[in-house]
C-alpha cells in the first residue's frame, strides 16, 4: 500500500511539475512601435496593444525607434492581470519609420 501511494505522489508531482512548465509559452507579435524605453517596448498590432519586458538578454536585428515595425518574439508566463504582457527573447527590426513623416 506504501509503494502505491507513493507511486501516486511521484505522479502527481511529475504531471503538476509538467503543467507548470508549459505555462511559459514562446510568441511572436509583429506591429509598430509606439513607446520604447530601456525596460521595455509597446507594439500595435492591429487593435491589440502589448507591453513587452526587454531585459538584457534580448537579441536585437538593428535598433528599433518609435513607428518602426517589428517583430517580437517572447514569452509569456503571467500569472495576474497586472504582469507584464510578456518578456522579450529577440526583436526584429521589419521596416523603419520613413524620414518624411
């Protein structure tokens, strides 16, 4: 009896573990700049708006600016509404801001 609930606890423990894990998932959002700082960066994508983290591990493909569009890769692990929408990994500078604007 011993060894089947311990079998059940080592289960349990391996399956919760697996659950939590998956909550991290990768993303990516393309969309234009709209406000950018040095701990992170807001892109729109259509009507969607998403304020990402950009530690210092990110990976950046040229420098993005305010009205650039880019493309974000990240993850997201929130556990409440007032996380951040995710956190950076790699963004990719897609198409700059004409001069002229």
């Amino acid at each position: 009896m011993k060894i089947f609930v311990h079998t059940l606890l080592i289960i349990a423990t391996l399956a919760f573990g697996s659950v939590a894990s998956a909550d991290e998932k990768a993303h990516v959002v393309t969309g234009r700049v709209v406000e950018l700082n040095d701990q992170n960066i807001t892109v729109q994508s259509g009507k969607k708006r998403l304020e990402i983290v950009t530690p210092n591990t990110t990976k950046y493909t040229g420098r993005p600016r305010v009205g650039d569009t880019v493309t974000v890769h990240y993850t997201w692990a929130a556990h409440s509404r007032f996380d951040p929408d995710g956190y950076a990994t790699k963004i990719e500078v897609k198409g700059a801001k004409s001069s002229n604007e």
